[in-house]
C-alpha cells in the first residue's frame, strides 16, 4: 500500500530546514520526497501544512525509572511522538542479572515504540554496593547477537578505567569487536583522566551540568546528551548547546523519567518546548532529538525523511508547543488526534516472569534500627543536596544527638537508611542528609539507584521502619508514611522497581505520592532524588548499605571528628 503525505512542511535532518514537499510511503519505508502524482497513492493524508519530522528518539533512559513496562511507557510515550528509546537495563539487571535483561528484550519485542538495548557495563557499579547481581563481560557478550541490542550502556566506574581493570576493559573491548556504540557516564572529568577515559573508546556523557564542562568534552570528541528529567534538569545550564556547532555533536535524553511527570510535561516534545522557551534553534532542537541520536547509535535507516528510511514519522502543529497531532509508525498512523490504535502485548517467558516478582530478600526491620548510638553535639559528615541536580555536597555540621537523635526538620535534617535487600544479610546504614524539604513522616523506595536496596528516609524511627517494612511485606514499590499511617504507596512488584498496572493508574498512584510529600512539608520531588543518593558514582557523598561514600569511592566515618 502506498500512501502521500501532501501539504506538509518537512523538517529535512540534512540541510536543517524546512522544506513544503510531499513524502510517499511504501511497505513501511520512505519511497520519495518531492512532488507527486496523488493517483500514485492508494491513500491520500493532507496534513495542512503542518510540521512534517522523524519520530523522536530518547538518547538515554532507564525503562525501570518509569515504573512502567515496556508496553506501558510505549502507550505513554507514543502520543508525544517518541518512537524510538536508547534504554540501559542496568536497573533491573543489578536485581536480577541476565534474567533482568532477556525480561527487558521480551517484554519490549513488536512494540511499535521501538526499544533499543544498551549492555549494562557495570553491575554492580562499584564493589562497595550490595548488589542483587554481578555481570561479567563473559555474561554480557551473547547479547549482542541480538539485533536491538546497539553496545555497551553507561561506564561510570570511571576509576576501573582509568586504572586499566581488567573486566572493564574486557567489556569494552566486546563492544569495540561487535562495532558498537560505548556510552559514558563521566560527571566532572576532566584533563588527562578524560583524555584516558575518552581513549579507552567511550563517546557519550549525559552527565554535564554545565557548559563549559559539555563544550570541552565536545572538542575531544564526545557527544552530549542533554539530560532532562523527572530528579535531574540540566537543559537550562546547557542551553547553549542548542548554538551550532555544539548541536552537531548533542543530543536529547530524559534518563530517569517518572509517569505522572511524562503525564504532565511530555516527552521528548515537552523538552524541545521548554528549549525554544529559552531561546533555542527549534530546527537544531528537531536535529538533535531525531538525526544526532540516529547516528550516535548506528540506527542507519532513522532519524530523517529521505528515501530508504523507516516510515516512522509524526506530524507537530508548531515549532513552539511541538504539540503532536499524529504519528505514522513503519508507514502506518498509529496516533491521531488523542487516539492510539491498540496493540499486542508482547509475550514473556511465564517462568523468567515469575523470577521478577520475587526479589525481595530481607527480614523486618525494627525502630530502633533507625536511632544513633551517638550522644551531644558531634560533627558529622551529611549529604548537601540541591533541587534539580545529582551532585551533593559534602557539608561537615554540628549535630545534636540528643535532639530527635539527630534530626532537625527545621535545619531541613533528616535521616537516611539505606538497607541490603538482597541478601537477607540484615546490613544497613544510616546517615543525615541536607536540603530534602522534609518536615514530617517518612519515604522509603526499593527504586535505589544502581543497586536497589531499600533507602528510607524520615523524621522519626517509627515512620521510618513503617514504611521500610511496608514494602517488605508487599514486594517492592514506594511507600510515604505520616504518624503511624500509610498515606501513598505504589507497588513495584516486577523487580521491586516496575508496577504490573497501566500507565494511568501508575500516574495517578505517583500523584498521589506527590501530594503525600507535600503533606510531609516538601515541595520537591523526593522519591527520584532519594533513589540517587545511594549512587556513589555520582560526586560528593552518598550513601550505601557500607557507609558514606566520598569522590574517591571510598567509605567514610559518618563522625567527622
């Protein structure tokens, strides 16, 4: 079946303009562009003059950071015209190693978002972390046999490749023989250590918080992915990257996105309106959510309206709201007008499934686990954490510890716990953390990034083990807790980090949890930022089940005296 697209303003991805052409389509490819005869199609779309570009692609996301399944977040996704994803399975694999990844490759096959796969390069992500699993390179190498699978997913042990370490340059030296793409994770680096991490093979970084720090890694060759997300915001401090040259060599990504926030803002498109808001090219805008990624990751037939190119296509208003009013997947309008067309679920092995909806493997915890043993006034290492970012500060206070043991919700002090789920080994550790607006109650979260314990965080020690406990009881999920009541909780029982519900009532149960941390005296997001403060690759200090972390990767005293 052939089908003309007419009337249409076509963002062409070579020459970074708009062109008014029409686009026949023909078995799921673009057949031509330019004018034709409409008695050569069998179907005939007047798309009145509106914005005719390839689909979007997401760079660089975490499927697991959604809550949602695969089927799930192409249902959420489609509709803002996002028709490709770059994901990292390294979230459900630290749970459940290659069970994890092959449950990820089947749960996302004949979708018609589709779901690229890049080889989680560091599970656990250092050897201070109790993790569910350890990934080898011997592990990872029959994946890459699989067509989706396009390299090897974020290095952030930075330190095992500067130092040569011998499993991760093996890694790399997989994805270098299957000629695949190598991302990065690389925040602060810089000099001759970026220069040896850079050599090693990696090409991207989506970890720049800001432009001086993106414009070098530039101009040694890497590629940007410009990370908006739900936790992390870096687009306003890199909104310089929209300028040529920088957008020849950026792109876009949202790395951790949560349900109710794509609900509200969008995807890929809600980025590009906040960008052209802020001044940016929205034509440099287009080419660095379609072409720059396509290329990136090798996808050779995505990416830009040409002939020979994958039909996947989606029709804006404007270049201001880029709101989408249709979307054609292999040829065929999958979205129109707010309606999706229905299609399969993909099948998943019943007994690979049945390992996922098991990964909680901890005993109860009391109270009194969460009090110190110290006593007076002492100085303290505490996590300073900022709004919108994922870097901390490392901030020596004075803490009374005959004061609520500690804490001081007033000071903006609260605990946080993060404790082994994996292991049943009872290993946990507690710590003071800055800046989290809690006033109230307590949170905990199985979603812990990377190796996904149990992190808890609160005001009293009741609250604190109510809330941990919750989620020992019930499998996994996030659970907000006030004087001795559940307000919220989302179950995760795939992984203890993927809800096994739909898209809207996975949204509507993280509104809830919203207006939950809001009763608790904060206006921030809390759940995504909290997940990270147990990412110790991510400088200052964090937090794991062995302790404070600081910038070497190294456990620290929690007293600073």
């Amino acid at each position: 079946m052939k089908t003309l697209l007419t009337n249409a303003k076509i963002f062409n991805a070579f020459s970074c303009s708009l062109l008014d052409q029409s686009v026949l389509l023909e078995d799921g490819m673009i057949a031509g562009v330019g004018e034709f005869d409409p008695q050569l199609a069998d179907l005939v779309v007047d798309l009145e003059h509106k914005i005719l570009c390839p689909g979007f692609i997401d760079a660089h996301i975490h499927i697991e950071s959604t809550t949602l399944t695969p089927y799930e977040l192409a249902r959420a996704q489609i509709p803002f015209g996002t028709t490709a994803i770059v994901a990292d399975p390294h979230e459900i694999a630290n749970v459940c190693g290659q069970d994890g990844i092959e449950f990820m490759i089947q749960s996302s096959q004949g979708l018609p978002l589709d779901v690229y796969f890049m080889l989680p390069s560091c599970v656990p992500a250092t050897p201070i972390k109790d993790s569910g699993a350890v990934l080898r390179a011997s592990d990872l190498r029959p994946f890459y046999k699989h067509e989706r699978v396009l390299g090897l997913a974020e290095v952030m042990n930075v330190p095992a490749v500067l130092n040569n370490d011998p499993e991760m340059m093996a890694k790399i030296a997989d994805a270098k023989a299957n000629n695949a793409a190598i991302d990065g994770h690389s925040p602060m680096l810089s000099g001759p250590d970026l220069d040896a991490y850079i050599k090693a093979g990696i090409q991207t970084d989506h970890e720049c918080a800001a432009f001086e720090e993106a414009k070098s890694k530039i101009e040694k060759g890497m590629f940007i992915q410009i990370r908006q997300g739900t936790a992390a915001k870096n687009l306003n401090d890199l909104i310089r990257l929209f300028e040529y040259p920088w957008c020849l060599r950026s792109c876009i990504c949202t790395d951790d996105k949560h349900p109710d926030d794509l609900k509200k803002t969008g995807h890929i498109n809600g980025i590009l309106k906040e960008a052209v808001a802020l001044g940016a090219d929205p034509l440099h805008a287009l080419l660095m959510s379609t072409w720059n990624p396509a290329q990136i990751y090798k996808m050779t037939k995505k990416g830009a309206i040409a002939p020979g190119y994958d039909a996947d296509l989606i029709v804006l208003d404007d270049l201001k709201d880029f709101h989408v009013s249709k979307v054609f997947k292999n040829g065929k309008e999958i979205y129109s007008s707010g309606v999706l067309q229905d299609f399969e679920k993909p099948k998943v092995d019943s007994a690979l499934q049945e390992k996922l909806f098991h990964s909680m493997n901890m005993s109860f915890v009391e109270p009194d686990s969460f009090r110190f043993d110290h006593q007076g006034v002492r100085k303290a290492h505490v996590i300073g954490h900022s709004t919108g970012s994922l870097l901390t500060e490392d901030l020596i206070l004075d803490v009374d510890f005959d004061f609520m043991n500690g804490v001081n919700p007033e000071k903006d002090l609260v605990k946080i716990a993060v404790m082994d789920r994996h292991h049943n080994s009872g290993r946990m550790s507690l710590g003071l953390i800055h800046g989290m607006g809690l006033k109230e109650g307590a949170l905990a979260s199985t979603v812990a990034h990377d190796s996904h314990n149990l992190i808890a965080m609160g005001t009293n020690p009741a609250d604190m083990a109510l809330a941990s406990n919750t989620l020992i009881e019930r499998g996994g999920g996030l659970c907000a807790v006030k004087d001795g009541q559940i307000l919220a909780f989302l179950p995760l029982p795939i992984g203890g980090l993927i809800s096994a519900e739909t898209y809207e009532k996975t949204a509507e149960a993280n509104e809830e949890l919203t207006k939950a941390i809001h009763e608790m005296g904060s206006g921030q997001e809390l759940f995504m930022s909290m997940a990270f403060m147990s990412l110790p690759v991510i400088p200052s200090i964090k937090i794991t089940t062995y302790g404070l972390t600081n910038d070497q990767l190294e456990i620290i005293d929690f007293l600073a005296e």
